[in-house]
C-alpha cells in the first residue's frame, strides 16, 4: 500500500499541506564560527591556485553555461506558491554545470558534479548583505543525493584536507574524529566512484534545506527525455563533449520538483548526510527548466558562458520565502561570499 500511495503522489500535488512542525537548531557559536571558515576557505582557494589566479574555492571547473528558461508551473496549489514561484510565469535563467573541487581535473576522475540555476527578474528583497536590491535566486545543486559531511564543520575539515588527496582521511580525522573521516572517506570510495557519461540523464539534488514559506523543503532537477544511451566514455572534457553533441541536436529539459519536511528522523534539517527518500518525502513538480538547442562553440555562445562562469552562484541569492536552512545552509551565506569576493566576482546581472 505504501508503494501504491508514494506512486499516485510522485510529481504530482499532495493530498494535505506539508507540516509545519520543523525548526532549526543554531548554535550560539554560529557567527563566530561561521567567519572562521570564511577565512578558511580564502586560504584553500590561495592553495589550490598555487600562484595562478584564484578560482571558486568549489566547483572551479566549468563544464558548460547558458542562458535557458524556467516555467513555473500554472494551477499550483496555494501551499506551493511561495517566492518567484507565486506566480505562473516563465523566468530568463542562466545554468552552469560543473565538477565539484576546488581545482579542474579529468572529468574520469571521482567527484560530485554541480548544476547551479540563477533565476533573472526576481522581485523581493533578497538575504545577502550588500546585494538586498539583487533581482536573483539561485539553486545549487549536485549529482549527489546526500552531502558527504553532516554539517558545515565537516565539510570545511573535507575541503582542507583535499588540497591533498593522499592524506585525506588522517588529516580529516585529526579534526573531526576517526568515526566519521572513516565514513567520509567510504563514501567518496563507493558513492562518487562512477564518473556520469553524462550530465544531461544526471538528477541534481540541493542536498541541504531551504525554508518554503511556512515549511521546509529540499529541491531536486530531474532530467526529461534524454537518452542514456548516448553518453561520452570518460575523458579530460568528456562532460562538455557530450552536452556539446546533445545540444547540437535537441533541447534539454529537467523538471523542477520539492520535498517536504515530515519529521526529524526521516527528514532531517541539520543532518545534510542523511537522504529524504522519495517513499517519505515525495516530489512535487512545480516547475520546468528547458534549455534550448545550441552550438556551444559558437562566438555567441562562448561570450555568454565566460558572462556566467563570473558570476557568484549561491543559495542566499534568495529572498525570505525561500531562505536556506540547517547548518551547512546557514555557513554558506558567508563562506561562499568570502570565497566569490577572493576570486573577483562580477556583479549580480540587473535584468
């Protein structure tokens, strides 16, 4: 019968609002720590670049970027309508896909991948300290379900650790304990061990949480109608060629979808290691992302994707409806502007 109910509720409405019976859990060390890896995360970047410009201090390679369009669904229940999704229009959106390190690398090596959408035209004030007049929310995102770390202090001791692979977990363990580097490090070994074929047949999860007006929600991207079959063997920009050849031919499309909170064992706010099931927390679509056919050589092309690569992408590009939650959510609002202001980012566009 379960089976049966989560089948019938799959992309489609819910029978009942979601609860709102969640909340955060914020230390009172927050800020503090908070800018500690501020600072952390400028002096990984200035590592990994090793003399040569700065780059993001995660998912510094660029697999591809352009311009596509998201529709928001029309018709959607009042409990789905919350921020720019209020109302059913189509938005002007800029997409990036990317590796998941702080450095570019053969694309047949182990790694998560990142699908990060920026939403133009957004009306509301927005979270950001100095960009509140900003018209964008962005959605970031990856080909893994759950994160790697269970919150912000162990991906910061992660991402230090990786300047050098060799003695990951033994640096790791020094900061967080032998239990849980033994963990992170297993799930880099099995979870991220198959490279994709392609990024066009990935889904793309936000792993972390993202208030939804009154509730609490994760996002997902699943792709629409592309064919596995016709992925690239891994290579150095294996990743590319393929989007380049899919693109060449035919449109892409990933369907936009929710997961509600439904309590703090199945769903967990702080804990951004754990996975919502589907079977607990099914999705609802509310949106659909096309990206239209393209040559991405093209002069034209180029120019737009060297506009985007300069741009910041973060999830407290937001406004309050949509606001991130949970512990690695809540360190991202200064890690992230610390590591886009090393690197010189450009300025949020103001169409």
């Amino acid at each position: 019968m379960r089976i049966l109910m989560f089948l019938l509720l799959a992309g489609s409405v819910l029978a009942a609002p979601p609860t709102t019976d969640w909340k955060e859990q914020i230390g009172a060390d927050e800020p503090a720590q908070f800018a500690a890896f501020a600072k952390r995360i400028q002096e990984i970047q200035t590592k990994l670049a090793g003399g040569s410009d700065v780059q993001r201090g995660f998912h510094a390679k660029i697999h591809a970027a352009m311009s596509a369009s998201l529709r928001v669904l029309p018709d959607l229940p009042d409990y789905l309508k919350h921020g720019f999704l209020a109302d059913a229009k189509t938005y002007r959106c800029y997409v990036r896909f990317s590796n998941g390190v702080g450095i570019s690398q053969n694309d047949a090596k182990p790694d998560v991948r990142g699908f990060a959408v920026k939403v133009l035209g957004v009306p509301g004030k927005k979270l950001l300290d100095g960009e509140e007049d900003a018209v964008t929310q962005d959605f970031l995102s990856t080909n893994s379900v759950v994160s790697l770390a269970r919150n912000a202090t162990q991906f910061m001791a992660f991402a230090a650790a990786n300047v050098n692979p060799l003695t990951l977990p033994f640096t790791m363990a020094k900061e967080i304990g032998a239990h849980e580097a033994a963990r992170i490090t297993a799930f880099l070994a099995f979870s991220l061990a198959r490279p994709p074929l392609s990024l066009a047949v990935e889904n793309f999860w936000s792993g972390g949480c993202i208030k939804f007006g009154p509730y609490a929600a994760k996002f997902i991207w699943k792709p629409v109608g592309a064919d596995a079959a016709h992925g690239i063997l891994p290579s150095r920009d294996g990743l590319r060629a393929d989007l380049h050849a899919r693109l060449a031919k035919a449109d892409l499309r990933y369907d936009l979808f929710l997961q509600f909170y439904v309590d703090e064992q199945r769903t967990p706010i702080e804990d951004a290691s754990i996975e919502w099931k589907e079977s607990d927390a099914p999705p609802v679509k509310v949106a659909e992302l096309t990206i239209k056919q393209r040559d991405l050589d093209a002069p034209e092309a180029q120019k737009e994707e060297e506009l985007i690569n300069s741009y910041a992408f973060t999830p407290w590009h937001c406004t309050e409806d949509l606001r991130p939650i949970g512990h690695i959510m809540r360190a991202r609002k200064l890690v992230y502007k610390a590591s886009a202001e090393h690197r010189r980012h450009a300025a949020e566009p103001t169409e």
